[in-house]
C-alpha cells in the first residue's frame, strides 16, 4: 500500500491552535490528534511546510519573537495544494479580514515550502 502524504503544521504546544493568530477568532484554528481542520472558506486555506525541515527554517528565522513553545505536528492534506504568491504578514482579525478583501498592504511572500489546504487530518 503507497504511503500517505504528510506535511507539517506550526502550532502553539500549550493549546496546539494555529501559532501565528496572535488572538482567539474564527481564523483560530485547534489542531487536535485524529481531528479534520477545515479552513476558513474564501481564505488560503491551512497553512502548513511541505518539510519538517521548511517549518523549522521558518521558525528560526521568522519566530524569535514568539513566547509560546512551539510543536511541528504531523498532518495529511485533504485535497489540492494551494502555493500562495503572499500571504499577510500580521495575524490580528482586522488585518487578515483587510487581506482577504483586498485591502491590505501588510503582505509579505511565502516561506520556502509553503502550501496551503483547504482541510487537513492531524496525525500527531
């Protein structure tokens, strides 16, 4: 039987919700062994590293100003990859709703390995 696809997701190890929201909203999201996460629709869809390797590479460099410990979790794509051209640099409600409707300017390009889901199976 072929292997499944994994791919790797950055959360906060305490509550293991999406590390880079910066505050509970409905862009939060809670990634729990053996659940289904479903982005938000009409957003990039879930963010994760198609390396172990990618998310440590964005963690050390894009995330020393982060308090919370961070965990690598394993995940299983659910449907097509999305390769962002940007994403929004700042996590705060306001901002990603601005994003989404083509307001922002708060942009920055993906880091390496960047691929987005519009669902993803947490394996660990």
């Amino acid at each position: 039987m072929a292997k499944k696809k994994v791919v790797y997701k950055i959360v906060q190890s305490e509550h293991r919700n999406s590390f880079s929201v910066v505050e509970f909203n409905r862009y939060c999201k809670h990634y729990y062994p053996n659940t289904i996460v479903k982005a938000v629709k009409g957003t990039l869809g879930v963010m994760c590293f198609e390396t172990k390797e990618d998310a440590k590479g964005f963690i050390n460099s894009q995330c020393v100003w982060v308090e919370e410990e961070l965990d690598i979790i394993d995940v299983r794509p659910i449907g097509k990859a999305h390769y962002p051209k940007s994403i929004c640099a700042q996590t705060e409600e306001d901002v990603l709703n601005n994003f989404y409707e083509g307001e922002s300017m708060i942009t920055m390009y993906p880091p390496k390995g960047t691929v987005c889901y519009d669902s993803v199976e947490v394996l660990t």
